[in-house]
C-alpha cells in the first residue's frame, strides 16, 4: 500500500514539474521572441557592415592603383614613365596597329601609335602606306618607331626597356629578335610572318639594330578592349586611339569621293 502511495505522489509530482515548466515558457516566451527579433537584427546590420566595408575596400584598391599609377606616369617630368621590374627601372612603352575600313571606298587604311604617358609631348601617331596590309604589319611598324624614338627622348642612363602590345603574333615575333640568341629567319615563326611582307622584313631589321642600345629589352601582351583600369590596359587604350586617329587621317576626303 506504502509503494501504491509513493508512485502517485511522484506522478503528481512529475504532473506538477511540466504545468510549473509550461508555465515557465509562456512567460519567458516575449523574451525568446525579443532575442530573435535581436538576432535577426543583427544578422542584417553584419550583412549591412559587411557590404559597406567591401565598398570600402573597393575604394581602397581604385586609390591603391591610382597612386600606383601616379607614382610611374608624371607628366609634369620628361614625358615618359618607369616601370619597377625585378628592381629595375624600365621605360616603359605601349604600341599598337589599328585597320580601319573607309565606309564609302571599303578601302582598308592602317596607322600606328605610340604612347609615352600621359599628356606627354612624345606619344605620336602615323599613317602607313600601302605597303602595310594587315594589322600584324602595323603592330610591327609602331613597335618599329618606337625603337627609334625611345632612345632620342631618354638619356643614356637608362638602359631598360618595356614595350607592351595587344597583337599576340608582333609580341612574340619581337621577343625572338630581340632575344640575344635570335639569328634570324631560320626561326618557324619569323620565316612565316617573313614570307611575303616587306614592311615587317623592314622593321625587323630596324629593331635588330636599335637592339643594342637597350641592356635589356621586355615586350608584354596585354588584352585589348579589356576594360580593366591596370595601368598596361590603359595604355593600351590610349595607343589604340593615337592609331586609330592615324588611320583616319589618311582617308580621302568624303568631298573628293563625290566629286
């Protein structure tokens, strides 16, 4: 009888403990609810600090290369920019052919430019002749002038030099001769772009004796209509516009077409 007793003692008891710890929960229940509502809180304004900070971030890196490129491009010195490359200073160079079809004559006019930096007196653009049929020639002839006019703008202590361009066949055409193995058209490479092309025959011969004067010589291929705001992408573009500005200028006149 003492057993019978003391088990319903402790189901009333257990009774008790779960209406006490409903009880509980119902008034703890507005608090549960205030912390989610904090929770959910938070996790918005992390997301919102997360999202400002990457902003900031973004500023930071379009500073960082905006000092970057100041630091190399000044205009207010000789007109030219450096590249630091392995701990050597190189001039620094960008070149480009361009072709343009005149609407009126589908006729294909070529020209080149240079670029120095910005603003600078020396960055040029030239018209070609007829002797110059595709955009590989045209990359060939400006990275051609600009062998020739690097070393009448800079004094002999500098002795580097960095050529960029967009076209992938002119890039690797001027490593191999500018390279201090190259000997000359037995290279695959420079015997086909060789076969029937006066203009970049020319201009390989001119670059091969301009070579000595550089200690040493790096030619860089970047991407062109990239978009991107890294110093070598704009340079690029600045060339691409110095030479499609020279195509142009050796359109014949539209009045003389109609004439």
């Amino acid at each position: 009888m003492a057993n019978a007793n003391h088990s319903t003692d402790g189901e009333a008891s257990l009774r008790d403990r779960e209406a006490k710890l409903c009880e509980s929960r119902a008034l703890f229940e507005p608090v549960h609810s205030i912390l989610d509502q904090c929770d959910n809180m938070i996790r918005n304004t992390l997301a919102t600090l997360l999202a400002h900070n990457n902003e900031i971030r973004s500023e930071i890196n379009r500073r960082m290369y905006a000092m970057a490129e100041s630091s190399i491009v000044d205009p207010s010195n000789s007109g030219v920019q450096f590249t630091l490359l392995n701990g050597n200073q190189f001039l620094t160079l960008y070149t480009d052919g361009s072709c343009m079809r005149h609407p009126l004559t589908s006729i294909n006019y070529f020209g080149g430019g240079v670029f120095f930096a910005v603003n600078s007196p020396h960055n040029t653009k030239f018209a070609m002749d007829e002797s110059v049929n595709n955009i590989t020639s045209a990359e060939m002839v400006s990275i051609k002038n600009a062998f020739i006019k690097a070393p009448q703008i800079v004094d002999g202590s500098v002795t580097n030099l960095l050529i960029v361009a967009d076209n992938m066949a002119a890039v690797r055409l001027t490593r191999i001769i500018t390279s201090h193995s190259y000997t000359g058209s037995n290279n695959l490479l420079t015997a086909t772009l060789l076969s029937n092309d006066p203009s970049i025959r020319k201009a390989i011969d001119t670059i091969v004796q301009c070579r000595p004067r550089w200690n040493s010589v790096r030619v860089e291929h970047v991407h062109s209509h990239s978009g991107h705001l890294n110093i070598h992408s704009r340079g690029n573009q600045v060339a691409d516009k110095l030479a499609t500005d020279a195509c142009r200028s050796n359109w014949i006149p539209d009045d003389d077409l109609t004439t």
